[in-house]
C-alpha cells in the first residue's frame, strides 16, 4: 500500500512576503494542516489568499503526544499531512519532531518546505564567523540548570545560536557574560524581517548594559566561540596528571588534551609519565 506524505512547511518569520510560492500550493492542496496555533494560520492564508481544501487542526506542545497518532493512520492511509509552526521550520524548537519520528518509523515519507529561518538569519547578520555553528535553542529558565548549559558550552569554538524571550534577555546575557566573560562577541537579533528589526553587536558585558533597560520582540542571540588557547606543555601536563589520579586512564587524557590543544599526544604521554 502506498503511504502518505508529511510535509514540514517553513512559515513566515515575520514579513508574509517571505513565504515560499511552494507553501501556498501545500496549505491549499493538503488533506489535513496540522498548525501549533489556528489563529495565525487563519491570518496567513489571508495573506497568502488561500483556502485549504482539506481539515485544519491544531498541533502543539500540549496536545502533540496525543494527536500524533490520529495523524500517522492518516498518512499512513495515503493523506498529505502539512505541519506549520508559528514561524520558521517545525520541528526545530517547535512542534514536529515527535510527528516526524512517528512517521519514519511507520515507513512515511517525510518532506519539507524551505523557507526563512531566524537562526540562519541571524548568523547570517551577526557579523560573527559563520563557517561552523551549533544551535542550542531555549535555554533553561532555572538560573542553576542554565549555568550549568552555559558552563558545558564555554569553550565551544563554534559560533553558538540561541533562542530567548525578550523578558529573560538581560538575565540570559548576564549568565552568558558570567559563563564565556565579559569580552566575549555577540549579536541579539530582534524583530527579524518585521518592521523594528534590529541587530545589536558588541561584547556580553555591553549587551548587559544594553538590555537592562527592556526589550521587545522575538529575539534570536549569536554567541562567538570561545577562542582556542594552547597551553604550556607542563600545564598540560599538570592537568593530565590531576585528571589521572581521579580514576582517568592517561591514555584516553592524552589524548582527549591533544585533540582539544593542538599539542602531540606522544609528547602529553611521555611528559606525563615522566612526571608520575
């Protein structure tokens, strides 16, 4: 039996012109869109001059375990199933992964829409290097638990992406300053292709100051990564061997120092042994 279609549609992140000619012909042509919220779908197809064909339902963080597998029958009965978000791709930092899991398990194809994405946006505006990044979405609200994301990141050398609510901004900013220092470049992207887009740069410790004065919008922060600093070889050694008398094997510390220094793992070894 032929299955269905699940179709991941990239939205809008702001300016409705955005969109792509392909998401029209999806919303329109689907037997069932799946969006996290009605009521801004309802604005888009006004703006896309669109009547779906098929059913409209909701698919959000609230019901998504229990819809998910009323929508897998489905696409496994043959339907195309489109899934949208309030802006950008599903799945990522939305609803969607747990749908997508389900269907490639069932042996669905799964597909998906291009369009704007604010964390590719924002690299691309934060004037930070862009060859290598990670995103690493929400932070925690909890202070601990969010220091203790920041402090596992710190010395990521990627340019790191993150998403944030504007009222938690100047506190994440703090515990970022805290965690990487204050020198450390960034970029908060605010109100991206909207009307009072925004894009301020500077270090932590400015956008602290910056921020603690309030501040509107969907925001998307870009954080340098942390520069590479190569140690002494008797520092590293002095680290190997701390890390060798809590239980490690010298082996796998040579050559866990190496990768991350850029210093000889022969050279980590011996030093080390030598200094037993």
């Amino acid at each position: 039996m032929t299955t269905g279609t699940l179709v991941l549609a990239a939205t809008p992140i702001g300016d409705p012109r955005d969109a792509a000619p392909r998401l029209a012909h999806e919303l329109a042509t689907a037997d069932v869109v799946a969006a996290e919220d009605t009521r801004r779908l309802r604005r888009l197809l006004g703006e896309l001059a669109v009547t779906p064909a098929g059913s409209v339902v909701s698919y959000h963080e609230h019901n998504e375990a229990a819809r998910t597998p009323d929508l897998v029958a489905r696409l496994v009965a043959g339907e195309r199933v489109v899934v949208v978000t309030d802006a950008g791709m599903p799945s990522v930092s939305d609803p969607g992964y747990r749908l997508v899991a389900a269907a490639v398990e069932a042996g669905v194809r799964v597909t998906c829409v291009p369009g704007p994405s604010a964390v590719l946006m924002a690299l691309a505006v934060s004037g930070l290097p862009v060859d290598r990044f990670c995103f690493d979405g929400f932070l925690p609200r909890k202070s601990g638990e969010r220091a203790k994301v920041l402090a596992e990141v710190a010395d990521e050398r990627r340019t790191i992406v993150f998403f944030e609510a504007p009222h938690r901004l100047a506190e994440t900013l703090s515990a970022m300053r805290d965690a990487f220092g204050p020198g450390r470049r960034a970029a908060v992207c605010r109100e991206l292709t909207k009307t009072y887009e925004e894009v301020r740069r500077g270090t932590l410790d400015e956008l602290v100051t910056w921020a603690e004065d309030g501040v509107r919008g969907e925001i998307t922060i870009v954080v340098a990564g942390a520069e590479r600093v190569v140690p002494s070889l008797e520092e590293a050694v002095a680290g190997i061997r701390a890390r060798v008398d809590a239980g490690e094997r010298l082996k796998d510390v040579a050559a866990d120092v190496a990768s991350r220094t850029g210093l000889s793992k022969k050279a980590l070894y011996d030093a080390s042994l030598a200094a037993r």
